[in-house]
C-alpha cells in the first residue's frame, strides 16, 4: 500500500493519458470482440444478440468469392513482396545517400518525395498510368522497349502486381529514411579500424553495417508489415474496390467490403479480430526470432 | 498527519482523473438548438451553391448558424449509420434516395409524412419525394441522377436515336491512323466497370434488376443480350476502349478525344466548363426489342436523423422548406441544368426551353425509377465481378448471369440472415 502511494505523483501524471487510452483503444478493442460474437448487421443492428463464436465459423468456413484462405495467402504475398522491396531499396538508397556525394540534399528531397503526397492522389494517379491504351507505363512498354502493351487493370494477376508496384513505390521512402538515420549513427572509427585490418568493402558491410543499424531496422520493418498488412488505401483504389471480379482483395479490404458495402458488422468484427491475432503473432515471434530489443553494442 | 498526507494524495488523484474525464467529456458535441448541421455527397458546383443559399438564410435568420459537411457518397453513408445508431449525426443528410432503404431498415431516419403539410407535399412532383413501407423519408430538390447520351458537338451534330445509327456513327467518328496502338478518337466511351452503367444496356433488351418482391432477375436475356452488346462494341465494332474507368472515359471526352460519352447529369456542368460544346440526347432504342434503353433515375434529396429532438424539428423543419424552396431549386437548375422536383416550376420558361433540361425531362420519363431497398446493395456487389469478368474474357454473358443471379441470391441472404 505504501509503495502504492509513494507512486501516486506517477499515477498522476499518467491518468489523463490513461483515460484518454480507454476511450479510443480500450472500449473500441474490446467493443469490437463484443459485437464479433453478435448477430449485428442490417437488420440487427439495434437489436443485435450474442450468437457465439458463430461469425468466426463463417470467417473460416463460408464460401465467399474468394474464400478467406486465398485472400490470407494473397495478404502475405503482399505484405512480404512490399516489405522485401521496401527494406532491400530502402538500404541500397540510403548506403548511397550515406556516400560523399553532390547534390545529396536534392537526391534525398527527391526520393522522400512519394512519402510526401497524399496516398489518394498517388494511387489514382499509378490506376491511370496502368490504363492499357493511355497510361504512360504501356507507352513506355510499346514505344521505347517495344514490348507488348500488359492490360493490367484486367487481368487479376496484373491488377494486383499493380498495387504491388504502386505501393512498393510509395513504402520505399521510409525504410530509407530509417536506414540513414541508422548508418549516420554508427562510430566512424570502426570503419577506420576495419581499413586498417585491411577489411573489404563487402566484410565491412557484413560484419559493421548490417550488425549496427539491425536494432533500427528490425521495429521498422515489424512496424512495415502491420502497416502493409493493414494497408487499405492503396489496394482499395488502385483497384477499385477489388477490380477486376474482386480478385485485388487483402483481408483488410475485404473487412471493409463486408462491414461497409454489406452492413456485415459482426462478421467483419470477427475477420478483423482474426487479422488482429495474426498480426499479433507474427509481431511477438518475429521480435523474439530477431531478438530486436537486445542492444547493439 | 500521516493520514492527512494520504487523504490529500487521494483527493489530488481524484481531481486529476475527474478533471480528465470532464475534458474528455467535453469534447462530445454540446446539442444547440439553433445550429443545424447537414451532411451530403454533392460535388464542388453543387456546393457553392448550397452554401451561397445557407448564406442567405443565415442572414435572414440571424441567431441560425447553419452548417453543410461533405462527404464522400459511402462514407456519408457509413458515417451516418455510425453517427446516429450512437444517438448523435448531422441534423440532415442529403444523398441519393438508395439510402433510404437501409437507413430506413436501421431507424435511423424520421418519416417525415406528419412533419410537412399535405398540400406542400404535394406540390412536388411524385418523383421526387421518396415514400418506403408507407413513410415518406426523402424529400429532393434534384431529379434524375440518370445517364444521357453526352455528345461533343464540334464532332456531331445529332446524336444517334437507335443502336444501329449508335454503331454506324461510332464508326464514323473512331479515328485510328497512325498505327501505334492507341486510338485518336473514340466514338463512344463510358465507364464499364461499374454495372450501374451496365442498367440501360440491360433494360434495352428487356431485363431489369429485381421483381416486385425484391427478388434479383439478373439471370435473364436481357443481360446476357445487353453483355453481348457491349463485347460487340468493343470487339467488333471498335468504337470504344478495350478499358475505360469513370476518370479514363472523362478524361477522353474533356480532351475531345471522343464524340459521345455515357454520363450522368451530375457531369454536364464539368464538360462545358472543360470547354466542351455539348449536347445532350436520350440513350437509343434499341431496335430488335423496340425497347429504349432505360437507365436508373433517383431523386436526390434530404432525409431528417431521428436523433432531431421534437424542440429542435421546427428549425430543421424551417430550414428544409427554406433550402427546397421553389426560387432555390431553380436557381441550381438555371446554373446546373439539374431537374428541379418542385411541380410548378416546370412551367418556367428556362425550364420548358433550356435544349440540355428538355432532353433531360425525356430521358427521366424513359429511365426506371431506382429501387430504394438495401437488396440494391447486394445486387450491385454481386453484378459487378460477373460484368467485369464477361469485359476480361473470363466468363461468357450466360455463365456471367447465371452466377450474378445466385451470388445475388446469397449476397442477400447474408444481408438478412
């Protein structure tokens, strides 16, 4: 009890926060748990009753178009592809920007730049660079590389590398960001004692770099996959709401498609509990797997 | 002392928690009875002028404070149902009657038949004032929201009144000369993802969404007659874009790259301003079913939250009879060339010889009145994968409305379940 008091001034200054939290994580958190168990939807939504772990069945069980089994596959191929190129261009960038070169200020305004318009814009103007007859990417196809025109915005399997390549774009500015900061932290003096072992540009890498800005990296790209897991925006308008023939959906897309457009409330309370469980997984083991929070030096 | 000590702490941690959640609580909206919050979907012109009317209303009324936000269509409608299930929402909300139907099923609109008198109810035309299970639940001040056949003067003189003369002038005005792949006018375009410009197609060959019970008939001749039509356009004919998006077939049209284009009156306004000469004509008939092609045509208008309490429905009352007023209704048909819903103003000159609003009034009374229940919803969602797939070359128009029929069927017994 005593301890309880001598921490009060603490508690004090935590509280208002604290509130604050219930109001917009708690109470919505565990509303939604609540309404994942209930019939809510059109016709039930103020009289809506508890039905059980009914709509997680149907989450699991019902025959949508797709089904939930390939929309979680395409959702991993999307998270995985987008993170991958993500980081791997990311450091590249950021090594050269890293580098004693001219113009530096300019080549790193210009590269944050896709991070800086607002993704709506970006992603209406990627679907109308994709058009088959004028979008400049076939132009650039036809005419220069005298390749034949793709129909991306058709075909399912090009409409959704088109998101992919829409939001590789977009992502690529943050990893970058977060690599600079990393690699302009680390101590000058290891590469200067690494030249005098005589160490090569690739060891130098290897065994300072990548150890050093790896406690950087790992929370930014755990914090990438949540967001491009999560990430509605960009696959909702490039495609269109899942064009062609709902065949672009994530599994968040496909929340949103149910709650929304179908009035589906305790169904897509129960798939986004899903993802969240997913997610939640994937986060703890993977911080564990790559021991994040253990210090670099 | 010790306990004083203790006391104080606790009477500290109290205040500070209460001060906290009277902060917290605070910044839920205080309800005043004179600001009178409207939300709607309209474009930029349309909101000009509804700010320009609240304007003069505010200064008619002083001691009013009117307030329109906008939103987009379907977060509008989420917003809506989120707001007001929770007991709180905009005062009106404006938007296309669909809404009526789940908003209707959600009780989260007044019936508004007790609320206006009878004979100002009846001076609007039936048309606009939408009734569902024997309530009236939307009032418009704009009729139609229905596609037209849009055509570029400069490059057509009198639009086509059949499919046939539809195919030859196409031909005529499908310009491709230079051999890299890309045409230099089309002589038709549209949006052919969305199944809503699908409808006239649909109903030219005599097929229609649902029966009168609400139950999907997509799985009919008409739609496959109507799919058949458009691959044909497209594969045989040529006279319009392998794909076309609602932004591509606009861009197209605005740049005057193509002659005629399928479009809602909710566009005309951008095309003039775009400098486009246009014209406007009825969709054509379509001469083996002798049928026109009909598209959806729904009022747009205002519906009253029931969270509006009874003290605060006279001022909302006032507002809606000030904004649906026949002078304002008139004002946005003479700057937006909409349809206004009020009777009497159909004997106004601009009104009966305005070209665009004549050929407008005739396209109204051919297109069939969009269904207002929330089926709609799961008809559209099921329509629009079998349609696109049919324009990919992944399914035939029979397969495509076989499987819009029964995922139309399913859709709606998720809806109700």
């Amino acid at each position: 009890m005593n301890r309880f008091y001598k921490n009060i001034f603490i508690f004090t200054f935590v509280a208002p926060a604290f509130l604050v939290l219930i109001g917009v994580v708690f109470y919505p958190f565990i509303y939604n748990v609540v309404i994942s168990f209930s019939n809510m939807n059109l016709r039930h939504i103020q009289d809506w009753q508890m039905v059980g772990p009914v709509q997680y069945v149907k989450v699991f069980t019902e025959p949508t178009e797709p089904n939930f089994y390939v929309i979680f596959l395409k959702t991993i191929i999307w998270t995985f592809v987008n993170v991958f190129f993500h980081v791997v261009l990311g450091v590249i960038l950021a090594l050269l920007l890293n580098q004693k070169i001219k113009g530096k200020g300019i080549y790193r305004t210009l590269l944050i730049l896709p991070w800086a318009i607002p993704q709506y814009i970006v992603a209406l103007t990627w679907r109308g660079m994709f058009n088959y007859e004028y979008g400049s990417i076939n132009i650039v196809l036809t005419k220069y590389l005298h390749l034949p025109a793709v129909e991306w915005l058709k075909n399912p399997t090009e409409a959704f590398l088109a998101c992919i390549l829409t939001n590789i774009w977009l992502g690529f500015p943050f990893m970058m960001v977060v690599a600079l900061g990393a690699l302009q932290s680390i101590p000058h003096e290891l590469y200067e004692a690494a030249d005098i072992d005589g160490a090569s540009w690739y060891h130098k890498l290897k065994n300072i770099t990548f150890p050093l800005i790896k406690p950087v990296m790992i929370p930014a790209i755990t914090l990438g996959i949540v967001w491009t897991f999560n990430s509605l925006n960009i696959v909702w308008l490039v495609s269109n709401g899942g064009e062609p023939s709902d065949n672009t959906h994530i599994l968040v897309s496909f929340v949103y498609k149910a709650a929304f457009n179908l009035y589906r409330y305790g169904y897509a309370a129960a798939l986004s509990i899903v993802i969240f469980v997913i997610l939640l997984i994937f986060s703890l083991s993977f911080m564990k797997k790559t021991k994040a929070t253990e210090a670099a030096y | 002392m010790k306990i004083i000590r203790h006391l104080l702490s606790i009477i500290h941690l109290s205040s500070i928690i209460l001060l906290s959640l009277v902060l917290f609580l605070s910044c839920s909206r205080r309800i005043d009875l004179n600001r009178i919050v409207i939300w709607h979907q309209m474009r930029v012109d349309e909101r000009v002028i509804l700010e320009g009317q609240m304007k003069k209303y505010m200064e008619l009324h002083p001691g009013i404070h009117l307030e329109a936000i906008y939103k987009e269509t379907e977060e509008l409608r989420s917003g809506f149902i989120i707001a007001a299930i929770a007991g709180q929402g905009p005062d009106l909300v404006y938007g296309p009657s669909d809404q009526i139907g789940p908003f209707q099923v959600m009780n989260i609109i007044k019936p508004m038949e007790n609320i206006f008198s009878e004979a100002w109810i009846d001076s609007f035309n039936p048309k606009g004032v939408t009734w569902y299970k024997g309530h009236l639940y939307q009032i418009a001040d704009k009729l139609g929201n229905h596609l037209t056949l849009v055509f570029n003067k400069n490059l057509l003189q009198k639009a086509p009144e059949t499919d046939i003369e539809l195919i030859e002038i196409g031909k005529r005005l499908t310009v491709y000369s230079n051999g890299d792949g890309r045409f230099e006018q089309y002589g038709l375009v549209w949006n052919y993802t969305e199944p809503f410009f699908f409808i006239p197609f649909m109903t030219g060959f005599g097929g229609w969404v649902m029966d009168d019970d609400g139950k999907p008939t997509l799985d009919n001749r008409g739609v496959v007659d109507g799919l058949n039509f458009i691959k044909e356009l497209r594969d045989i004919y040529k006279i319009i874009p392998r794909e076309a998006d609602y932004n591509i077939a606009d861009a197209l049209f605005k740049d005057g790259k193509a002659a005629m284009i399928i479009n809602g009156d909710w566009s005309w306004a951008g095309y003039k301003k775009a400098g486009i000469d246009i014209g406007i004509a009825p969709l054509p008939k379509i001469v083996k079913t002798g049928l026109w092609c009909a598209p959806m045509v729904s009022p747009k208008g205002y519906s009253i939250n029931v969270n509006v309490s009874k003290e605060k429905e006279k001022i909302v009352v006032d507002v809606l009879r000030y904004l649906l007023a026949p002078e304002n209704q008139l004002e946005t048909a003479k700057q937006l060339n909409t349809m206004p819903t009020w009777r009497a103003l159909y004997d106004d000159p601009f009104i009966k010889n305005d070209e665009i609003l004549k050929n407008s009034q005739i396209q109204i009374d051919r297109g069939r009145p969009m269904p207002v229940v929330p089926e709609l919803r799961a008809i559209w969602d099921a329509m629009r994968p079998s349609y696109q797939a049919v324009l990919g070359g992944v399914k035939t128009p029979e397969q495509a409305a076989k499987n819009m029929q029964s995922l139309a069927l399913r859709k709606i017994a998720e809806m109700n379940e």
